[in-house]
C-alpha cells in the first residue's frame, strides 16, 4: 500500500559544515576528484565540547550544501524519481533533506535521527544514485551496507529493493543464520550492493567468496549498537579493506563514544546532521510508566496483551520470553516469541505473522529493539524495563513512526522506581506515571487491556503459506502446529487468517527450548 509522506510532524534538525566532497557525482554537485584528500588522522580535527562526557559531533570546516524541499530538486536519475513516487514517498524527511545534497555530491556524512525517521533512505538513495550504471565484477560489490543484526539487514534490503530495480542495480544481503552457500552464490554472481552483518561478511570473504577492495560507498546503519554488541574490531577491519577515499557514511538512532572511533578514523569532514539529544522523544508518542504490584503484575501482561490491535512486549531474557509467550498461548492471545535463540527462518516467519496480523502479540528481547517496522503499530510495552535510555528510545521506536502515533508503556514494580526514575532523566522524557491493578478501568484506558479469552490457542500457518509449501509440507506442519519454512520479506503478502484452536498435548509439544546463545548477528 502506497503512503504519502509528510515532513509536518518532524522538526528541522542542526546540519553541520561538511569538507568538499571527494568523490565527485553525475547526479550532483560535483566536489573535488575521487581519491579527494586523505583520512583525517585519530588525533586531528577540532571537537565540540560534550557534557558528562558525552559524544559530541565533529566539527566541520566547509559549509554543507542546502537542503531541499522536494526529491525533484534533487538531481537524481529519473528511474530513482519515478519510483518513489510509485512507492507514496514524496516528501523528504528532514534527515533526507538535509543530507541527500552533501551525499549525492560524495560527501561523508555523520547523521543521528531517531529510529523511523527516514534514516534508510537518507543513504540509501544516495548509495543507489552513485552506483547506477555501475556493474560489478563478480566477488567484487562496489557499495557495503553494514548492520548490526539480521533483522535490520532485511529491513534495508526490503526498503531499498524497489529502488535498486528501478537502476538496475543487484542487492545481496549477507547475514548469519541463513545458508553461506547461498550467499556465496549471490556475491559470484555479481552483486553491486551488499547489505551485510559484520561476521557472516567476514566468513565469506575468508572463504574467498568477496572481496572490498572496489566498495566505494559504505554506510555503517545503527553503528553505536555494532560497537555495543562488540563488533568494532570486526567492522574496523572490514572498513580497512575498502577502497581508500570512498565515500562513508555513518547513520544512527544515537550517538555516543563508543563510535567516536569510527567517526575520526574513517569520517573526513563530514556533514553532520543530528537531532538534540532531548528530542529522543517523539512529539507523537506518549511515554506511561504504571506502577504495579509484583504479584498483579502478570495478570495485567496478560490483560494488556488481550487487548485489540497490535502490541510488542520487551523482556530481558529469552527464558522469560519463552515463558511469557507460552502464558499468553494458554490464555487466548495469539502470541509468538522472538529472540537470538531462534533459527533465522523461524525469526522472519514469526515477523511476517506478527506483519500480517496472523500473530497479534511479538514477546521479544532486544534482538527486536532495532531494525523492525510494521505499519500501525500503536504500543510498545516494556515488561522488563530496560537497564539502558538507549535501550529505552530504540524499543520505543517501534511504534510512532513515519509521523503515526503511538505509545510506550512501562511496567515497573516498587523496588524498580527509582532506577526507571533516573533511566527516564538520562532518555530526556518526562513521562504519565499512574498506579494501576489488572481489571481497572485506568489500565483500559491507557493501554486497552481487556480480559483475555482463557481458550488456549495453537499458532497455525496461513492458509497463502500452507498453499505455497505443498500438501507434504501442510501435512507435516498440521501435526506440529507451525510451519517449517520460512521467507526474506513480508512485502506484499498477506496470509489467510487462520484460526486458533484448544491447545493440548500438542501445543505443550512445541514450546521449544531456548538454545545457549542469543546471537544477533
């Protein structure tokens, strides 16, 4: 379904100065030749001051070129133009404004919008531009999207496919879980842009199957969580390997020191585009904090989980997701659990059900914080509250994007008060704080909880997916109670509804056991 998007509910953010572009465009402002000046060295470069030791942003020398009000002031190829008016895009988001002229013209550039403010596209599009017309040798891309987690390299593939086709461009996406020989056959078959976790990435090319050395644009997507998750010395030396004075780009939800690295090592004089910290926040979203007693607070899970719609539930661990989403089962709500410990098939199924509505409730850890959009999503409920303001921010971010609105509850109990308290002050929210009690009227109305069902449910495959998979396949899926194979992308597909029924011997069956690594990559 095509949307037209706005910018109205999004307010301009700081552009910095940007040094001239090395890599010169076809479609753009032209800067200087493509070698361009040589990577500032770790210690050069004046830097902003930053509270509390904070990351602060560079500080630029060459003005940044404008930003503009419309994708057609763009000089972009006309196949790019035409497809996103084909997708409903026709406005440009702030973060696309202001950095799609410098990036267009080869510029680094540095940007931090919050999560679902068009961060994909703000370099995706200027990746595609670049390379249009390109082919690439077979092993050998010639642009490098890297990503934290499998999740989040779908998502881009998904967003970036019908603009990649539209320049004849080829992606492969390059993640762990799925079959290496696959890839490795997508990367020999001649692929000019990869979108790629840090280690599957690095498996193949010791495998011999890729190499960078002719990547001229690499974008690094949610850097601060690759170096969270300990994938800086992985993405370092991935980055050492692209061609010297291509152009980077660095884009995220936040910034903090832990990609200050990353930024003097292989940014020159960047654009920078970035967001106040405090506006974290989204005007569109409302942040509730409801105070509940321990004992209570399973009931009142359970009953916000009843609710209409569609909701994300965070916890900490893949236990108590797995718990939790066998609870829900037994009660009525059509729930299915996400985390590290499941296959990657079984991870891109259970999002596209949770897409489609076949599963109204996603019980996940954080391996869903980032990376995941579904249109309409309304709540976000943190059952676990998360230890970290980032944490917070980018579990919220699920819901309220793309200018929608939409809510972020938190349950916390009384010895948890005062580490939220202080977890919301470093997020730069003020939120609704309301003392509630399963089967209140108050916890309806902030969240739209209702009694559950209490009719225990099996999740079954659609009727679209059974069809797709054969009779064999069908037969085998009935006796177990879920499918057995799974897709990339949920774009443009709808699954029957199928319908829940009592859950026995059977259901108990398929409560899986948790594996021993939550691996997001």
């Amino acid at each position: 379904m095509n949307r037209t998007r706005t910018n109205d509910r999004y307010s301009r953010t700081r552009t910095g100065g940007s040094g001239s572009g090395r890599g010169g465009s076809r479609f753009g402002s032209s800067a200087a030749g493509r070698s361009g000046a040589p990577r500032r060295s770790e210690g050069q470069g004046r830097r902003q001051s930053s509270p509390q030791g904070e990351f602060a942003p560079p500080a630029t020398i060459t003005p940044a070129l404008p930003a503009v009000e419309a994708f057609a002031d763009l000089a972009m190829p006309a196949p790019l133009l035409e497809a996103l008016g084909h997708e409903g895009v026709t406005v440009p988001f702030p973060i696309q404004a202001a950095t799609l002229p410098n990036s267009l013209a080869g510029r680094d550039v540095l940007g931090r919008g919050r999560t679902g403010s068009g961060k994909t596209l703000a370099f995706g599009l200027a990746l595609l531009a670049r390379t249009a017309g390109r082919r690439a040798e077979p092993r050998q891309p010639l642009a490098l999207v890297l990503v934290p987690t499998r999740e989040l390299a779908q998502q881009v593939t998904d967003a970036l496919t019908p603009y990649a086709r539209a320049v004849r461009l080829r992606l492969a996406t390059v993640v762990g879980g799925m079959s290496i020989g696959r890839q490795a056959g997508a990367l020999r078959g001649g692929a000019e842009v990869v979108v790629a976790t840090p280690g599957r990435l690095k498996d193949l090319i010791d495998r011999g199957d890729c190499r960078l050395d002719q990547v001229d644009i690499t974008v690094l997507d949610e850097a601060d969580q690759m170096t969270d998750m300990g994938f800086m010395p992985q993405v370092t030396a991935l980055l050492d390997q692209v061609r010297p004075g291509g152009q980077r780009m660095l884009f995220s939800a936040t910034l903090d020191r832990n990609v200050d690295l990353l930024v003097r090592r292989y940014l020159t004089d960047p654009v920078v585009h970035s967001v106040d910290p405090s506006a974290g926040a989204v005007t569109t979203m409302e942040h509730h904090v409801l105070h509940v007693h321990g004992a209570d607070k399973q009931r009142t899970t359970t009953e916000i989980a009843a609710r209409e719609g569609r909701v994300i539930m965070f916890l900490d661990t893949k236990h108590a997701v797995d718990r939790l989403t066998e609870h829900l089962l037994q009660s009525g709500v059509r729930a299915a659990a996400l985390h590290g410990g499941k296959s990657q098939p079984q991870r891109t199924r259970t999002l596209d059900r949770f897409k489609t509505g076949h599963v109204t409730v996603l019980v996940a850890t954080n391996v869903a914080a980032r990376g995941i959009h579904v249109d309409n999503l309304d709540l976000v409920v943190n059952v676990d509250p998360p230890s970290d303001p980032k944490d917070y921010l980018h579990r919220g971010g699920r819901t309220a994007r793309a200018g929608e609105s939409g809510s972020v509850v938190t349950l916390v109990t009384p010895q948890q008060r005062r580490d939220m308290s202080r977890l919301m002050a470093a997020a730069g929210i003020t939120p609704r704080t309301t003392q509630v009690r399963s089967g209140e009227e108050e916890l309806s109305r902030i969240t739209g909880a209702q009694a559950p069902s209490g009719v225990p449910v099996v999740i079954t495959a659609p009727v679209a997916e059974r069809a797709r998979r054969g009779p064999a396949s069908r037969s085998s899926s009935a006796s177990r109670g879920s499918s057995s194979r799974g897709s990339g992308s949920s774009r443009g597909r709808r699954g029957g509804a199928g319908q829940g029924r009592p859950a026995g011997e059977a259901a108990r069956r398929t409560a899986r056991r948790p594996s021993a690594l939550d691996s997001a990559a």
